[in-house]
C-alpha cells in the first residue's frame, strides 16, 4: 500500500474542511445580513404605502378639519349664534375663502333654518333629515352623507357642528356643505 497517497488525500481533506470551517462563519453572516435586510426592506415598504395612504387622504383630512375649525369659529361670533340679520352676510363672506365649502347654515334647537348662505327653493323639515337627530344626541363635530343638496342641486357631505348653551343645552348647529365634487377632482388628479 503507498502510504503517500493517503496521506496527501488526507492532507487534501484536511486544508478543504478547515477552508470550510473558516468560510461557514462567513456563510452564516452572510444568510443572516441578507435575512435581516429583507425584513428592513419589507418595514420600509410597509412604511412607504402608510405614508402614501396618509398623503392620499390628506387634503380629504385637511378640508374636515377646515371645515370644523371655521364651523367652531362662527359658532363663537354673536350674529351667528343668535341667527339675527347679520348671520347671513357672514356666512356668505366665510364662503368666499375656500371654494371646497359650499353652503352654510345656522339651525335652531327646533330645527328651523335660522340663516343660510344659499337658501333652499322650498322650507325643508330638517327633523325629518337622517343626520338631526344624531346631531341632537352627539355633541362632536360629525360628517353626514354624501346626499343630493337640494339648495345646491349637487352631491354633499355635511358637515355638523351641534351648538350648546352655557348650560350646556342643545341650541341647534351650525353646518357646512362640503363640494363632493371637488374632493372627486382632487382624488383624481393626486400623484402619489
């Protein structure tokens, strides 16, 4: 038997598994940087399609809480509150800002139309109207609809400010109609 081939092929054997065993700790690392990026990979992907969610709704996000800030705004000023003569001059004037808001109006406790911006064509019994007595029940600033406006003859969202007294009775709402149109034309024309 020759001893040398042995012993070579052994010596073979040996350099190849201590190459092996140098390089898996190498391999492992590499499996485990590659494993570890692709979960950082995917948390950014997911990150990236929230923001985008976000961005997408953010000018829809951004008219509602317009549209309760002005609400909230006019709720505090004496003409509208008490609905007198100059309530409809000033909801008018408050429409003139932004054009994604198309009609005001200042309802009483009862649901009489005390002033409006752009009056309907015939008196409406806003009791009978879905969104009054959730507006009697919730005293947040909520959105109803959309629905067809008859003052407007156009698709809405309402949006509903119910208005307490000092003692914290109901003392009616204030309202704002938001264009559904322009939030369509809006969404359509977003890059994200």
């Amino acid at each position: 038997i020759d001893r040398s081939k042995f012993e070579i092929g052994g010596l073979r054997l040996r350099f190849l598994l201590i190459v092996y065993l140098a390089l898996l700790p190498v391999a492992v690392l590499s499996v485990w940087q590659g494993l570890d990026r692709l979960r950082l990979d995917q948390e950014n992907v997911r990150e990236n399609l929230r923001q985008s969610a976000y961005a997408a709704s953010s000018d829809e996000l951004n008219v509602f809480a317009s549209a309760e800030q002005m609400l909230r705004t006019l709720s505090s000023e004496s003409d509208v509150r008490s609905g007198t003569t100059g309530c409809r001059t000033r909801l008018i004037k408050a429409l003139q800002r932004l054009k994604v808001f198309v009609n005001l109006a200042r309802t009483s406790p009862d649901g009489t139309l005390l002033c409006v911006a752009v009056p309907p064509p015939r008196l409406i019994d806003l009791t009978k109207s879905a969104w009054w007595q959730g507006s009697r029940d919730n005293p947040q600033f909520t959105i109803f609809g959309p629905f067809q406006s008859e003052a407007l003859g156009r698709p809405i969202l309402l949006g509903i400010l119910p208005i307490a007294n000092a003692d914290g009775t109901f003392d009616g709402t204030l309202n704002v109609a938001i264009d559904v149109s322009w939030l369509d034309f809006v969404q359509h024309h977003k890059r994200l």
